[in-house]
C-alpha cells in the first residue's frame, strides 16, 4: 500500500462550529480519506483560553494552542480553517495563510464582506485556495454553484431570507400577532437570538452576506458598506396585519440585483430591509430559522436554494466541503478559479432602486382627501396600483401601494405626504416584493 | 495584449437544447472569455441532416456536419459537447472523445444510467473531464453540490420531483380534479409532454436520474437497472381526492436512501413511484413542470434544491456551465475529481424498501371487519397508524394508512387482503412518503 502525505490543517477557533468540525473530522475519517485521496490530519487547534471545558472531543489535547499566528505559519500546515470571526485577528491569520501559499477555509462573513479583495489579494499572491462556503446560508451549497455552475450564465437577481434569528421573529410575529419584543423575547429564550442581538435584528449579518453573493453573482467587489440596510426592529404587529391582510407575510430579504443606473449603465443594487411578499411566493413559506435564497438568471430562470443556514452542525458540513475541496486540489497541485471581478460593475446609490410601496394613512375623513394624496403620488411620478378606504369620521384611514418606482421619489412623497394636513400619521411604509 | 489560444468545442446535437447553447456561446461571449481566460470557439456541429431549418443561429453554416464521429476525432477539438441523447451513438462519440484525453460535457442521462460506467472508465483511461449537470434537473445546480459541496458529509437520502411532464400532469389532476388521461391531453397539447410520453409517464425518465443521483450520493454505482420503477398511469382521480382528503397531494417521487439491509449491512435504496406526501413538505409545493430535489444529510440537514427541469434555456444554461468548468479545467492542466464509487454499496431489492401504505378497501358493512382486517396487518407486523371506517351497507369503506414497513410485508398484507370475502375490492393502494 502506498503511504500518501496526509493534509494537514490548522483549526483557528474551538467553539459550536470547531468542535464540530473536529467531531466530523474523526467520525468521517475513512470516508474522507477515501474522497480526499489522503487522510486529513489537525496538525493544532487555536484558542484563545487553554483549559476552557469543550466536552469530550476526539483529538489530542496537546494540539491546543493559543499562539494562532504561530500555527499558522508553521511548515507542516497545509490548511488553515479560520472559525473565529470577527475582522482582527482573522484577517491578520488568514492573509499570512494565503500570502505563503496556504489553502484557506473560512465562515467568516463579516471580514469577507468588510475586506475580501484582501484576502482574495493575498491569495492569488500566494496562488492559494479561498473557499467560504459557510459564510452566506450555512450548509446550503449555494457559492460554489454561484462561483461555479452558473458561470455560463447571466444572473440578473439574487433574493435571499439569509439571517435565522429574524426570520424566526418575523414568522413568530406571523404566527401569532405578536410584537417584535415579544418575538425577539422568544427567540432568545429558545437560543435563536444571541444575548446582543443587534447584529441580527439591525440587519449587519444579512448585509454582510448580501455583499458576498452580490459579489459572486455580478463579478464585482461588493463590501458590506456598499449595501443599503435597514433590520426588523421597527417592525410592528399592525405591519405583519396589514400585510396579512394583502396575502402577504414580511421577510427580512437580502436583494442584489443587476441593471442599468439612472445613466442607463449597467451596475449592481445591493440591499437589506424587511419586505412584504406575497404568500405563494417560495420564500414566503420559509419558516423559523430556515434560509433560502432565490437565484434568477437569464437562460436557467428561477432557481432556489433552501436549507439550515446556521448551527454547529450544518455550518461545519459546508466547512469539511471546503476542506475536501481545498485537500484535493492540493494534492492534484491545483488550484480552485481565482476571484472572480472582470464586470466590475459600479453599485448605485438607493435612490435608484427600483421598489414598491405600501403606506398605511391615518386620515381626515373629508371630500377630496383621496384626491389629494394621489395628486402627491403623481407629482412624483409615482403610479398608484392600489387604494383601499376605510374608517370614517377621526379614524378613517388609507392603504396605497404603488407600482415600480425609483426609491429616492417614493421617499419624497412619503415625506410631502407626511407634511399634509389632511394626514394624521402615517401608519406604516413597507416595501413590497416578490410579485406583480 | 497576449493571445489565449481558444478553446474549441465540437457540438453533438442542434436540436432545442443545442441551438440555445449555440446562442448563447454567442450572446454572452465576452463574459464566457473573461470567466474562462480564453475564447470558447465552436469547431463544429454534428446533426443527423444539413438543411434542416433551425431558425437564425449566429454560426457559420460551414461548420455543420454529418459526420459526429470525424468531428469528435478532429486534432483541433477540445471539448465535446453532447446533447443528441439515446444509448448509441452517443456512447460511441463521447466514448472516443474522452478516451483521445478531450473533455466531455453532456446532458445524456439516459446513457449516464444505463452505462456511466463506460463513460467514467474512458475519462479515466484519458485523464479527462466528464460533467454532466444538465443530465438531471435541467437549470438546478444540483451534481456539483453533490459531487463537491457535500462531500465533507454524509447524505442519508435523495427525495426528488425530476420529471417536469409528470408532475405537470399530477399537478393538474390535483388542481382540477381531473383524470390521467384527460391531463396528459393537456399536457401534450400545452407542449409539456412528448407525442409518445411513455419514457415520463412511466418512469423511465425519473429513473435514471435517480440513478444518476443515487451514484453520486452515495458513492457507488447506481445503474437505471437497479431503480424499482412505476409510473403514474395508474393514478386516477379518486386516489387523487383520497390523498386530498388526508391533507396530502400526490407526486412522482424519486427516493435514494442509504441504510442497512435485512442482514445489517449498508445499502442503497433506489425507487420511482407516486406517492402521497402531505401539502406542508416543501415539495408539496412544487408545481406544474418544476423539479425540485431534497437532500438530507447527517451535519447539514435539511437541503432543498428548486428550478427548471427542463426547456431548451435552463438545459442550455446547465451545459454552458460545464463548458466553463471543463474549459478552465484544460487552460490550468487539470481535471476535475473522478468518479467518486469508493463505496461501492449494494442496492437492496425493493421489497427491503421500509415505506408506508394508505389503502382504500370497500368492504362487507358487517361486524367484525375491521378485527379481520387489522388482524392480516398484525398477521403481516405491518402496524396500522390510522383507519377510517366510512359508509354503510353496499358501499361501507375502509382507509387504512400503515407505519413504515417493509415493502414485502406490505404487498403480502394487501395481497391476503385482496383474497378475504369480506373485501368487496381494493380501490387504491399508495405508498406515502414525507412526514410523521
């Protein structure tokens, strides 16, 4: 039998997602030594406290360390697998990594999308792999088709429930009329919500996946400073009944879209609010901490993808097939399509995002009211799809959706409605998705 | 600026598939090089007769061919692209192509079922790629999740909708109420199905993509031959009120699961056949002539994979994908992983299968029926989860639906049923698949 060189990775972060890569790594040793073509070996471990209780794992304590710069740049590593988070000390580990021509594996989505063009910089310098499947969607394969299987294609649109936490307060708000504190109480209790939930709830961590698949999917370098946010903390149970209401339940949705500017030049939209979509849209029916993601492209259509987008154990299924993937083209001294940018397309401002509108009216229940308000929508050359009335005397009130419109004119006529008169208050503005 | 030598395709095939990949090789040219780092040239097409119309296509007439098998052998082709379909002569064709060390991209999944062997055995004597994503699930980036993606995990199981025609068809008689053959009418004159559709409406055709999928799941050799297959013709419109009544609809599954045979030891199951699923599985909702595929594994969980099956655009977008894959593949040396069959786990027979049953008995209305009835289930250690007793005298019904069991068992249990006095006759029997 020929004795082949095992690979060997540096396991950067021990917590839910490492100890789970550690836990696959030994339970599926033989099925990936014989998918591989050599046996992974975990050559260290960094943590940032020795001594800490991680319960039984399978591996030598002795490969525990917490000098992670010093592991990475050891000689007899191959693999660096970065679970930490986080921009600093992740980008520091991983560009030595990349620099001297180390295969890199990473989930870290918040450094990829603050400053990807670094690492991917410092791994074409080191004609080193980059993969971070894990990082958008957790076990969903969803990159590597990205980066890969539509590369034949135009991918005109990219929709994606990519954040757990909120999309389980939004279909505990559905489910039950509740309010978001009430909702977000829930959540953390049951261990969806983390103790400070602000990534989540404010939209940063759907922002930062927005920017990566933006990225992927237009050829582009996209940062998360370049996508417009908005969380879910304003969201009210009068919202989710309104949209009940319409057939319609509220997501928190990442939307990258590709398309002409106000110019006509083709460039990229990148956004994170909540939306209203329709019920029989596929991303309506996706509940609790559930991810999906909606991929339109010219020739193949509408494509989803669905599944765990978070947890120890899915999240580390994404980070050994990286692993194999990284492992095997070591071995065929190979390296995986580098980044992928030629389009360089220029992200336009959210002024010009094409969106609809549904804006509940607290109103005067007076003639000439509904004249009004519509002589508002069309001085902004806004076009008015529906309205519906009710109420009457001090409580009467107005629903309006519009059709298609650029976001900065839609804006401005919110804004003059509000200084009108004749409305009370407005009740609630709501994008509105997914749909005709 | 430096010349990239292109790279040189050989098209098998310019019917509805090969005319869109023509196009859009044209179409998106400039974004095909800059993802490919050369030009993708066509060096011919093969077709069975010159002069046939095929509508403007931007190519030069003089590169069309009878002679697929000179095509193939030419010096100045690198890629063979086969798109023609049928065991011969396409096997022969791609067969010589890899053999000659030139990579392969096909959409043949009836070849890949019947003989992937051959296929995978050539590549590997030539050192050459052979994709296939295009062979199951049209647009749906579904094989190379499998084949890479998901190779640091374990599937357990491959539940898929893969044949748009019947699920076109099942989705109307649910819809409408209709039977099998007034829907496969509609189907035919709508365009979904084919003037002889027996390769769909009899399962062939989902057949072999679950071979197809098995084989890559589970890392061994699945061939068509080892698929049970049934098809939909025998579903009529009262099964389908039957499985409405119990919340549920009913597809044309394809199920490959891996688990222990009678004596233990690990196997793969692979079947074709309708069954009831209730309306709350995410593939419930598939309808009309979508595919969608859902995989479970051990750390990812859940997986669901959804889009267009079939239709000249989202085939055409599978194989351009490959296109760049093999192509980028040649530009670097290298060659995508081979043929992962390490594994190379036995198929158990179908009667090993463990599903469940729901069948419609109409009955003697005697007392003591449903003691003689239960009593051939416990006979059988077919244990029953639900019974509903309805109707009275000439026409008094049973519906029994079973826990999982194994096949045999449940085919004897309706056998000896089939055979009791009491038992006026069987009027339906379906597996049901997907839920508690």
């Amino acid at each position: 039998m020929i004795m082949v060189k095992p690979v060997r990775l540096a396991l950067l972060g021990c917590g839910t997602v490492g100890a789970e890569v550690v836990r696959l790594l030994h339970e599926q040793a033989a099925d990936l030594t014989a998918r591989v073509g050599a046996p992974i070996e975990i050559a260290g471990i960094a943590v940032r406290r020795m001594g800490r209780d991680r319960g039984p794992l399978p591996v030598d304590p002795a490969l525990f360390t917490t000098d992670a710069l010093g592991l990475v740049k050891r000689d007899d590593v191959d693999v660096v697998v970065e679970v930490v988070g986080g921009i600093e000390p992740a980008r520091t580990w991983l560009v030595e990594a990349l620099r001297s021509g180390k295969s890199a594996v990473t989930a870290n989505k918040a450094l990829l999308a603050e400053d990807g063009g670094a690492l991917h910089d410092a791994a074409a310098e080191g004609r080193a792999d980059l993969y971070y499947e894990a990082s958008v969607a957790g076990a969903i394969p969803l990159l590597r088709p990205l980066r890969e299987s539509l590369h034949g294609d135009r991918i005109t649109r990219v929709t994606g429930i990519v954040n757990g936490t909120t999309n389980f307060i939004l279909s505990a708000m559905d489910a039950t009329g509740a309010g978001f504190t009430e909702a977000l109480e829930e959540a953390t209790e049951l261990g969806y919500a983390e103790a400070d939930p602000t990534a989540d709830v404010e939209g940063f961590d759907a922002a930062a996946k927005a920017a990566i698949l933006a990225s992927l999917a237009f050829h582009s370098r996209v940062t998360a400073a370049d996508v417009h946010r908005e969380g879910i903390t304003e969201v009210t149970a009068a919202d989710v009944a309104s949209a009940k209401a319409m057939g319609c339940t509220i997501k928190l949705l990442c939307i990258a879209s590709r398309g002409p500017d106000s110019t006509g030049a083709d460039s990229v939209s990148v956004r994170v609010h909540p939306a209203m979509i329709p019920r029989t849209h596929p991303l309506a029916s996706v509940g609790d901490a559930f991810n999906a993601v909606f991929v339109e492209a010219e020739a193949a259509g509408q494509l989803m993808f669905y599944g765990r987008g978070a947890g120890g154990s899915p999240t580390a299924s994404a980070v050994l097939g990286d692993i194999v993937a990284v492992a095997r083209n070591r071995l065929s001294g190979v390296r995986a399509p580098s980044e992928s940018v030629y389009a360089d397309l220029p992200v336009r401002p959210m002024g010009e995002a094409v969106t609809r509108y549904h804006i509940s009216l607290d109103v005067a229940d007076r003639a000439g009211v509904l004249a009004t308000v519509a002589g508002v929508f069309a001085k902004h050359d806004v076009s008015i799809a529906t309205v519906r009335q009710s109420g009457r005397a001090d409580d009467a009130s107005l629903v309006v959706v519009t059709h298609g419109a650029p976001e900065a004119a839609l804006a401005a006529t919110v804004e003059q409605l509000r200084g009108l008169d004749i409305v009370r208050s407005i009740a609630s503005v709501l994008r509105v998705e997914g749909g005709a």
